[in-house]
C-alpha cells in the first residue's frame, strides 16, 4: 500500500509514498527517536518529517529532500525493500 517502514539503532521511520509516472516517486517520513539520544545525521532532532523526492526502480527507492520547514537540513536516501510485511 506504498507505505514505508523502518528503523535502526536509534530511529523508527514510517511514512507513505506515491508514484507519480513510472519512476518518479514522492514520499513524506515520519523519523523518530527511541533511543533518547536525539543525534541523527541531521543534527539533534527527537522527531522531524522528511519531504523526499526521487526515482524507484526494482526493489529500490533513491530519495532526496529536506527536513519539513528546515530546507538547510537535506539528505540523500537509498532504501532496499528487504521483505514483505507481515500481516495480522
């Protein structure tokens, strides 16, 4: 249902995503904090939204974008769909 999930050591990602023509994506990500440290690769943020555009091709989405309301704070993303989700 073009949704995003994931997370690492110290963040959870979730978020949606839309095709717009045949490689084009544009994706909105929730990005929080569990681990209490508050330090990503953006700075000292607990808690942000991330505005991305980019192309989507197999199994692979390569993003660019910004922290919403903060356009200094950009970033680059390459996210591998690893499995399915599971379902209730």
């Amino acid at each position: 249902d073009n949704a995003l999930y994931g997370g690492d050591a110290a963040f959870y990602y979730k978020g949606k995503y839309s095709r717009e023509g045949e490689n084009r994506i544009s994706a909105n990500v929730e990005v929080v904090d569990y681990s209490g440290k508050k330090q990503s690769v953006l700075g000292p943020l607990g808690m942000f939204r991330l505005a991305l555009t980019g192309v989507g091709k197999d199994q692979q989405l390569t993003l660019v974008g910004q922290v919403e309301g903060q356009p200094n704070l950009r970033i680059s993303i390459i996210l591998k769909k690893v499995d399915e989700l599971v379902e209730a």
